[in-house]
C-alpha cells in the first residue's frame, strides 16, 4: 500500500509542477480531493490490494467529474465561463458526453461489469492497456480487445449512429 | 454476445472482405447484421473519444522518469551515496562531504515545483540564525543549496534513526519512558526558540530517535526547512504542498491553519508538541486520520481551528478494540493506561492543545518542567490543584518516609487530631496502594500469557522470553508456565576448559546485535536458558584466546588456550569422527577418528602468500622435497619441468592472479587464488603447518552441522557471489569459529583420489551453494582461479596428515557405476508413469499478474496444484513465465520449461532470471522460458530432505504434477505453441528432475546441462519410482547432454556416460566441454541450446514489425 501512496504523491507532485501559472487552482483541487479523499492516511484506509485501490480510485474519478458537470450544467449563471472548467485540466469529454457517458457506463455495468469495470480505469483512472490488465487479471490482449469494442460500444450509446 | 464475436471476428479480416463475411455469419438476421456496423463504424472512427484519460492517476511517462539525483551524483561538495528516505516534500540521501571536513551528511532535494530561488532566499534569511543552534537533540542545518535540475536541497547532520512515535511503539515504551523521551525534545524546541527559530513543522518523522551506547536519543531535524519550503497559507499554497499537507494537518496549529495568516510564533511549536505527546500517550492525533480522511479539506481546517478535541483518556476510552494493542505497546493493562492519564496528564496535553495559544504553556522548557514535575509526583502547573490533589501527591513523594513515622504509634499519639487523622489517610492510602499495586501486578502478569503465545506464534522467541522472565517471579505457580518456558527456551548445559568462563550468545542472524550475557562456567557443567533460536557462541576469560563458534545448546564446550599458547587467527578443533550426514562416503568419514588440532581461523590471504614468495619460498627446496609432481598425462614429472610452471601473468613465481610477483593492490586480505596443489603444501611447510586431508577439512568446518545450527543463515552469509572476498569481510563463522569455509575460494586438501587428482573442498565464488556437499577434485597442477587454501596444525604430536589418511585410505572415489536391471515399458508405465496421472479436468484458477521488465514480460500466475492442501483445497502454485519481445507470437511462442538445480531447494525464493544461470539468453533468443515454483524448491522449498523413501516418492509424484500443471497451464493461455515445448534442466534438473521427460509426452526436445548418474552409496537403495536409471530409457525425444570434462560431481566416466547410454531417444548428442566445470560457460551453453531447440523445435519467428 505505501507503494501506491508513493505513486499518487509523486503525480501529484508532477502535476502541480506543470501547472500553468494563472489558472485557476479549482480543478487542481478537485484532484486533490479526490486524492485526499483516497490516500488521506495509508494506515487507516486500507485497500485489499492495488486492483481495489485503482478501481476505488477511478469511481472517486468519475463522481467528481460527473458531480461538477451536473454542477455546471444547473449553474446557469454565467459565471462558469471565468471559472475555468476541467478540460484545461485533462481534456475530457463535454459536460453533456460525459454525463451521456456516465449514464452508458451504468448500462453497460448491467450487461457486462468488466468491460465497465475497465473502462472507467482506462480513461477515469488513466491506466494504460498493461495496468488495466494486471488490476483485472487478465491478459493485456483479451484486455486490449474488451476496450476496443467497449469503446465501439459506448460512442454509439453516447455519440449516437453517425 | 453475439455482437461482439462478430464485431471481432470482423475486425480480425481485411476490409474487403468484411462485408461478405457479415452478410454470411449474420444469416439474415438484419438486426444484428445493423448493430455490428454500427460498432464497426465508431470503432473506424474514434475521433477523440475516450482518446486520452480523464485524469492520469497512475505512471505518465513523467513519474516514470527516475529522479535526476540518485547515488552517484554529485551535488556542490556533496557526493549522494544512498538513498535514505523519501517524504511529501523531497527525497533525502546519504551524502558525503570531503571538503573542508570529510563526513557522511544527510542531504534532501526538494522534489515539489517550488521556487528554488525564494526557497534559498527564505533559507539564507535564516541561514545566520541557524548556525548559532547548537544542541544534542538537534540536527544541524547545514547548507542548502540549488541542484544542476535547479531544485532546492538542504544538508543536515546525518541521524539515523525511527520517527519517536514508531520507536517508541516498536520497543514499547512505557508511557513514562515516553515522557522521559519527549523532556530533551522539549528542551531542544526551546533552545531553538532562543534562538529566534520556529520549526514550524513539528511531527513525528520530524523527531528521530537514535540509539547511542543503547540509550534512545531523540533528535529534531528540518530546522529552517519548514519555514524556507512553505509559505503561509494562502488560497495559492493550500495546495502547493499536497504531501506535506497530508502528513502535517494533524499536527497544524489552528494559527497555522488559518489562510493568510502571518503571524505564527513559538507557540505554535508547542501546540504541534502537544499534539505529539497526546499521540505518544493515546496511539492516535487529536484529530485522527480516520476523520481527516472522510472530511473535506477546508472542514479540516476549520476543525483545526474551532473544534475542541477530546481528554486524552476519553480518546483512550472511545478507542474501542484497539485500546488492547495500544496499551499492550505501552507495556499496561487497558485500565491502568486509562488511569494513569486521566488526571494530570490529561492537563498538561490540553493546556498544550489550547486554541487560545496565550493560555498554552508559555514556551517548551514549562511544558517540559511540567512534564518532569508529573514524574517526580510532584503537582503539576497544568490545572490549578484543589486540596485533595496537593496531598495526594505530598503522600506519593514521601511514601518511604511516611511509612516509618506511621510505624511509630507513640509518635502518633502525640501528634494533634488533625494531623493524626492526615497520617491515618496516608498510611491507609498507602497500604491500599500497596495491595492494590499487587493485585495489578498479578492481573498484568496472567494478561501477559496471551502475548506470550502471540509472540511465539510470530516466532518472536527472544520477545517471549523476555516476557516470560518478567511474569515469573509473580505467578511462579500457574500451571501454563512449564510448557511455555519449554516453547519459547532451549536449555543449554555450558562447560568449558579452564573453569570460569563467560559465556555469551548472540543471534546468528543479526551480526550488529550486542552479546548477551549468558552465565559464567564453573568447574563442572553449568546449566542455563536461553530463548530459542539459532546463535553465535563467544567465550571470553582475561589471559585467553577468546573463543567464538557455533555450539549445539544441549552440551556446548568451549575450550580456551592461554594467550600466546597457538598462534593467532588458528582455531582449536574438537576431537571427534567426521561426519558427512546423508552424503556420499559417510560411511568411510565416519570410520576415522581425529585428535584435537588446530586449523586457520580464514582462508590463506595474499599478503600471507606474499611472506612466503618474498622469503624466497618458491627457491627454497626443503619446501618442495618429495612432491609427487605429475603432468596432465598422470606420468611423474621432474621438479625441474613443473616449476616454470607455477608462474604469474608476468611469468614471475607466485599464483596465477598475481602480477610481476605480487597481488593486485588492495587485495592483500584476499584469499591467495590461483595456486596449485603443490603450491599450497610448499606454503604449508613454509609455515609449519599442512594441509587438512578431507576429514581434517570436514571436521573443522561441520558444514552440515553448521547449516543445522545456523539454518540457512550460514549458507546465506557465506560468499557464493560473482567475486571473492576479502577474507576477514565475512560473517559465516563455522562451528569451530572458522569463517569462509564454504564458499570465496575452494580450498585444496591433502589427500588424492583414485584417479590421481587431489581433493579441493568447500565450493567457490560462482558456484552453486550446493558443490560444498559434494567431494570436488582437481589436478593437482590446476591453477584456478578460485583454487585456494588453509592450513591445519597439529597438536598432541599427531604425525601429521598421512596418519589420518591412513584410517581412509580405501577411500574409492569416482565412485563406479552400478549395474542393475531396468524395466520394460509395460512395467515402466505400471510402475512409474502411471502414478504420475492426475485429472486434468481440474480448473486453474489462474490469477495472474505481469511485468513489463524491459526486454521481455514477466508473468506471475498463480494455479491450482494437482494436489491438496492441508484444508483440503487445492495448494497452489506460482508459474513464472517470461515472455520475449519482438517476437511473432501469432503462431503462439515456443516455450522452455526450465528446471533448476539442487540450490533452489535450498535458495528461499527464485533469483532473476538472469541469475538464474543466465537463463535470459534462452528468452532474448526468442523463446519463453517457464519457471514453475515446483513443491519443494524457493518459496515451497522443504524444511527437511531428511525424510524416508516413501516421502519422497510422494514428493518426486508432487514435483512431476506440478511440472505438468505449469504444462497446462501454458495449454490454456493460448498464446503458446504446445507442439515446440522444450525442456531444459540443469544438474538436479537434469539428472533426477529430467525423468520428467519419460513420462511427460508434451516435451518435445530436451537439453539436459550438467546432469549424469548419481551412483553414491546412500542412494543405492531407493525405491524404483526414485531412480533415475529407469526413466532414461523411456525418453523418446531428442535430448541434448551438456556436460564438463571435470563436473566433480557427475565424472564423466562414472556418471555422465552411463546416463547418456541409457537414454532411449533415438536422437541424442552428448558434448563434452573439454576442462569444462559443473558449469559450463554461458556462451557456449546457450550457444548449443539455441541450435538444438532451433533443430528440433523450429527457429522463433521475429516479427516483421511492432505492434
């Protein structure tokens, strides 16, 4: 576990390094919450092992984006604008996709919760194809061809029949 | 879902062809056919969906980068030699500084994106502050600076030692012991403050604690470093420190945590020390990290600052089932822990703890002079004290006192009524005390059982030993006391020559550790406990050689020359018959009895060699009368025609490692390598000494007795590594006191065998940790390397080695094959290859996880054994796999299931590959090797081979499962071409492991490398299953034998050959590597592997391009 601890505070650190100066820190601290949220102590929360850490990890991901982007979408008051929003941060999907891609999310947990399962480490968490694998147990290929159609799958569901 | 097959399926054919493809497969069925395009156009066309992540939780290519200091570098004056730590803020190294003074620093960069040039700023502000500090408990700040990549770094007096809180609980600190550390703690902050220095960031990994002459010493480091790093907080530096925040929240002061808050003074310091010292008592910070954890970060701030935390003995009472293991670190019964803070301690922590900081303690010394006040019962300032509380501890501080004059009844009658009634109250209270001390005594004493057993089912002998000690004396009748002394003990009966003795042990495992004292001898067999385990014996009287050694506990005898009586570093050696447990020619060790002699403490060492060349040794002839000179054809030689042979690289006399008559520079304690038989008996004589016969060398170094005594610890501080050592550099000492035995170089001895090479003993560098156990020989003109030697002197008038030799001198060593009848292949498969039969249908359950190591992958699967465990399920089993790059893997990889040698039955876990015997030279060749964690070797490895024939039948049927289980397991994964399975084994491997080859029909081709027959006596009689002979014919595959000229273990005459005529493969090589060793050299090895899978199995296909 103080493996993973290390990990998170190593990005974290690098991240903030290449802040750009003058921008807004609210998405920053979004992250930072989370990350509290996740590793606020390595002896209290406890983790069964990586794989739950990461999968814990990118669910705390995925509501806090989701979260802000209800958030946006009823704050009509127009000061979003000079706030700055997320994408600067990561380039994620627009508020409407990605709550379009939330609600996939949830549909294709129903039908096959793997696939959902590795979908939300892949982009909410950012592993790499290898990562999600090991967290899975499963083989980097059988891994790498769930997200090729997940993907498929998901941009129809999100995107509609273009 | 049927889409998605399809949807793969499609994807797998060229674009052409696809449509026909769907229009065939979907049979119509339109809908389906629509979903599938559908997923196969967004699949076409992506654009930037779900392209890049969200977020980069895990390693960016950035993390990856290794961080620009690491060992080696040099920063400014400083040289980084390790690594020591790594904290929120920065990494923290071991440097060494050589100029002006040469001395080890700790040195840390600051990794976050700080501004490095304010950061010196801040510090060099302080810098003139700062190096007026100067006191025990602090760690200097030394220097900082800017590194190449532009971050800070600070240099500090080097400390090491734990963070107070994890001292104080590892060594469980009583809570006074406690307070007694944290008064110099106290001390130091306030000779900082005089100093005009806040710390600002006082924690626990802030406060080291070092152990100096055995007394805890805590030092407070990072001065200046807090208040350079980090700035007030503001909206911006709330976050610039994510790390350090995380560590340091709960030890903030509400003044620290307000935003923009600039004025923070010494008392702020004392707040985070109260927040230590409530942590120190209760196990958890005021606000714990639990609660911090599921809170908001402005709400922790906010809690910070207004929320009042809870009495130090209430968190105690609220901490529910963890209160036992707190109070057990602390040494105390529940209870008695929430007793002893209530009250005055509970005072003290929240004055501290104070939001108000004017009513904190005014600096740390008054909270340190509280603190002392609390141990001395005198009143403490923290509350104003009532009445009863002044007299309460009146009565404490002067119990002894108090006593006396209550004896005294006629004084008291004539004390007035007030008074009397004031020493009534005290005397009662005192003899309650008294009683109820007991009782508590006697509670904490049976409480203490349960830890007992704990520490033994943990293996913590010496723990509860200890504890066992301590409980004794006060409940010397509980009947559980006699069985947990017998668990946790071992009784030793201790003499010695002269009387008078004093004995000490240590653990062999921990070479640091102190000696304790165990008892002094007398004049007649002293009896005395010590905890189980495996220890080192030092015996030690003025006027004496001390004596040093392992020792069986049940009768260890120690025998002391006077100083001066032998000369130094020779050890005396027990009289006795050597002995050679389980090992071929036990017998004939067995039958000759030694007297006492003595032998060199180590290994003969160049600069000793160096006296001999210099004193014109190799001209003297005395030294060289009557050798029995040889050549290599085993005809005599003249003197005359060998000695030029005995030369240097400069073709000077003196060993072959040597140069223009002398070692390399710097190895002067270095074993003398490179030398020949007769080398080694002119030095001998030289010396007055000789060379040990084979029981001379067996009795003084008792390898297996010392591997008994010793566990592998023996075996793991003896020297089989890639170069030697010198001499005095290692730990492994022997029974005798011997260090060096096994392992660095091999010595040479006496006596010869019947094939007129001379016996040279103990294994050397870069061998396998099994060759001491075996008789290896050399030419006695053989110059290795790694051929060296020791000397034995002999005593009592002992004639010298040829007596000895004349008790064994039948010794028949090769030892010839043996001749028995061999089974046909009905009886064969009845016999042996049916036992091996499992059902295969049994599921896997493969979990599996994997490494991408650079130039291959590393799979680790874990899978069902074909065999249960002792809970009935079935025991599982680690298969490595390493998988090659670059390689077209379409047709599925070939693979090699690799079998190791004997050492892995000893070695606790499996090495890298490319330890394993260079085993990576097989993978970077294309193939995929498989290491099957096999019952009985590295992590599943056996605590004892002394079992009988029928146990090891059911462990030979157990490894052949386990080996056809990994088999399946490369069946299922599906990326493996089964029909180019190889097996290659190496020396256990490929002797008893290689008949894996006869009864499993998937190896397709197999290279057996350093295998042959064993034929020695104590496996003569083993059951047919164990015999290897019966398998060989039964090999139908092609096998490739490696073998080496001089393989002292599997002769090729004796052993090699006959395995190799038994083999029934019709297509079977056998090359022999001329002078080769057990090992061949890894060129040439993976050389003949390569060519022999690629013949047999097809040559791995490199793909045409990456993926």
């Amino acid at each position: 576990m103080p493996l993973v601890y290390d990990e998170l505070r190593k990005l974290a650190a690098v991240k903030l390094a290449q802040e750009k100066p003058g921008q807004t820190l609210q998405a920053t601290a979004l992250v930072h919450e989370a990350y509290l949220r996740l590793v606020g102590s390595e002896t209290q929360r406890t983790y069964r092992d990586r794989s739950h850490f990461f999968a814990s990890a990118a669910t705390a991901m995925r509501r806090i984006l989701v979260d802000h982007a209800r958030a946006r979408k009823s704050d009509k008051r127009g000061g979003d604008r000079q706030r700055q929003p997320l994408e600067d941060v990561a380039a994620p999907l627009p508020d409407d996709e990605l709550l379009a891609l939330h609600e996939a999310l949830d549909e294709l947990a129903v039908e096959d919760p793997l696939k959902a399962q590795l979908v939300e480490l892949r982009y909410f968490a950012g592993l790499t194809g290898n990562q999600v694998a090991d967290v899975l147990g499963i083989s980097t290929s059988t891994a790498d061809r769930h997200w090729v159609f997940a993907r498929a799958w998901l941009q129809t569901k999100v995107r509609g029949l273009t | 879902m049927r889409d998605e097959q399809l949807f793969h399926q499609v994807l797998e054919l060229a674009a052409d062809q696809r449509a026909a493809f769907l229009h065939a497969a979907c049979k119509g069925d339109l809908e389906l056919r629509e979903r599938v395009e559908v997923l196969l156009k967004a699949q076409s066309n992506p654009g930037s969906f779900l392209q890049s992540p969200a977020f980069g939780l895990c390693h960016s290519p950035t993390v990856d980068q290794p961080p620009i200091e690491r060992p080696g570098t040099q920063i400014g004056r400083y040289k980084l030699l390790q690594q020591i730590g790594e904290g929120g803020m920065g990494t923290v190294f071991m440097a060494e500084q050589h100029e002006p003074v040469k001395r080890r620093v700790a040195l840390k960069v600051i990794k976050l994106g700080m501004d490095t040039r304010q950061v010196i700023a801040r510090f060099e502000a302080e810098r003139q502050a700062l190096t007026l500090m100067d006191h025990p408990n602090i760690a200097k700040v030394l220097d900082a600076g800017a590194t190449d990549s532009g971050r800070p770094y600070f240099v500090m007096e080097l400390v090491k030692g734990q963070p107070i809180t994890q001292y104080c609980d590892e060594h469980r600190l009583t809570p006074r012991q406690r307070l007694e550390l944290l008064i110099p703690v106290c001390q130091a902050i306030q000779h900082a403050h005089q100093k005009g220095i806040i710390h600002r960031d006082i924690k626990p990994t802030n406060i080291l604690v070092a152990e100096y002459d055995e007394q805890p010493v805590p030092k407070v480091i990072d001065f200046g470093v807090a208040k350079a790093t980090s700035q007030t907080l503001t909206e911006k530096t709330m976050f610039t420190g994510l790390g350090q925040i995380v560590g340091t929240l709960e030890y903030m002061s509400p003044e620290q945590a307000k935003v923009n808050q600039l004025d923070i003074d010494t008392r702020s310091d004392i707040y985070s020390l109260g927040v230590l010292l409530y942590e120190l008592l209760t196990g958890s910070t005021p606000l714990t990290h639990m609660r911090m954890n599921k809170t908001a970060y402005a709400e922790i701030l906010r809690m910070i600052k207004e929320e009042e935390p809870p009495r130090p003995s209430a968190r105690l009472s609220d901490s529910g089932e963890a209160l036992a293991s707190i109070s057990a670190q602390r040494k105390m019964e529940p209870a008695h822990l929430k007793k002893l803070v209530r009250g005055e301690l509970d005072w003290i922590v929240m004055k501290t703890l104070e939001k108000d900081r004017n009513r904190r303690y005014e600096t740390a010394n008054s909270l340190a002079a509280d603190l002392q006040r609390y141990l001395a019962d005198e009143p403490v300032q923290a509350c104003p004290p009532s009445a009863a509380y002044s007299l309460r501890k009146f009565v404490r501080r002067h119990r002894s006192a108090l006593l006396v004059t209550a004896g005294l009844a006629v004084m008291a009658a004539v004390l007035t009524s007030g008074a009397s009634l004031y020493l009534r109250t005290a005397r009662e209270a005192e003899e309650g005390r008294r009683e109820s001390e007991h009782a508590q005594n006697i509670t904490e004493a049976h409480e203490k059982i349960p830890l007992i057993q704990a520490a033994m089912r943990q293996l913590q002998y010496e723990k509860a030993f200890d504890l066992l000690k301590e409980i004794e004396p006060l409940i010397p009748d509980h009947p559980s006391l006699p069985e947990l002394g017998e668990l946790c003990s071992q009784t030793c009966s201790l003499s010695s020559t002269p009387a008078h003795v004093d004995v000490w042990v240590r653990p062999y495992d921990q070479p640091n550790a102190s000696w304790s004292h165990v008892v002094q001898t007398l004049d007649r067999p002293v009896a005395a406990r010590i905890p189980r385990g495996e220890y080192l014996w030092r015996a030690t009287r003025s006027g004496y050689h001390e004596v040093t050694g392992m020792r069986p506990p049940q009768m260890a005898h120690f025998a002391l020359d006077r100083e001066g009586d032998i000369p130094n570093d020779m050890v005396r050696v027990a009289k006795g018959r050597p002995n050679r447990p389980g090992m071929a020619l036990s017998n004939v060790f067995q039958s000759v009895e030694l007297p006492e002699f003595l032998v060199d403490r180590y290994e003969v060492s160049n600069f000793q060699y160096d006296q001999f060349v210099r004193a014109g040794g190799y001209d003297t002839p005395e030294y060289w009368l009557e050798l029995p000179f040889v050549g290599r054809d085993g005809k005599s030689k003249s003197k005359k025609s060998v000695m030029p042979l005995l030369v240097d690289e400069t073709g000077r006399p003196g060993p072959a490692t040597w140069r223009a008559g002398s070692f390399q520079p710097g190895e002067e304690d270095h074993p003398v390598r490179g030398v020949s038989w007769y080398e080694a008996m002119a030095f001998a004589r030289f010396a007055g000494k000789s060379l040990p016969t084979i029981y001379h060398w067996t009795q003084a170094s008792q390898v297996e007795l010392s591997v008994v005594l010793a566990g592998n610890e023996f075996i793991t501080r003896s020297n089989f590594g890639r170069e030697v050592k010198s001499v005095r550099a290692l730990g492994d000492e022997g029974l005798h006191g011997t260090i060096g035995t096994i392992g660095n170089v091999k010595e040479w001895c006496f006596n010869d065998t019947t094939d007129g090479k001379r016996f040279i003993l103990g294994g050397a560098c870069g061998e396998p940790i099994y060759v001491p156990l075996t008789l290896d020989s050399n030419h006695p003109l053989q110059r290795d390397e790694f051929n060296g030697f020791r000397c034995v002197k002999f005593i009592n008038n002992e004639k010298g080695p040829e007596a000895a030799w004349e008790q064994g001198k039948s010794i028949p060593w090769p030892i010839p094959p043996k001749r028995e009848e061999l089974m046909d292949a009905a009886t064969f498969r009845l016999v042996i290859q049916d036992r091996f039969v499992y059902d295969r249908s049994t599921p896997l359950d493969v979990a599996s996880e994997q490494i991408d190591e650079g130039e291959w992958i590393h799979v680790t699967a874990q899978i069902n054994t074909a065999y249960r465990d002792a809970k009935g399920r079935w025991e599982r089993m680690a298969v490595h796999l390493y998988l090659p790059k670059g390689i077209d893997s379409r047709q599925g990889y070939q693979a090699v299931l690799y079998s190791p040698g004997g050492d892995a039955q000893m070695l606790p876990r499996i090495r890298p590959i490319s330890e394993e015997y260079g085993l990576d030279a097989i993978v970077r060749g294309g193939r995929a090797v498989v290491c099957p964690i096999y019952q009985g070797s590295y992590e599943r490895r056996y605590k004892s081979h002394n079992v009988d024939a029928k146990t090891k039948e059911e462990r030979r049927l157990c490894f052949g499962q386990d080996m056809m289980r990994a088999i399946d397991y490369l069946e299922q994964r599906g990326d493996i071409s089964m029909d180019q399975l190889g097996y290659y084994g190496f020396s256990f491997g490929a002797e008893w492991a290689g008949s894996l080859a006869a009864v499993e029909p998937r190896l397709r081709a197999v290279v057996f490398e350093a295998g042959g027959l064993l034929n020695t006596p104590s496996l003569r009689k083993e059951r047919q299953l164990l015999e290897t002979r019966h398998y060989l014919p039964h090999i139908q595959v092609p096998v490739l034998m490696l073998n080496g000229e001089e393989d002292p273990i599997y002769p090729v005459k004796e052993s090699q050959d006959p395995m190799f005529n038994l083999l029934g493969s019709p297509i079977k090589e056998h090359y022999v590597h001329p002078n080769g060793n057990h090992m061949l050299p890894p060129s040439v090895k993976f050389e003949k592997i390569q060519t022999w899978f690629d013949q047999h199995l097809g040559t791995p296909q490199k793909a045409t391009s990456t993926r």
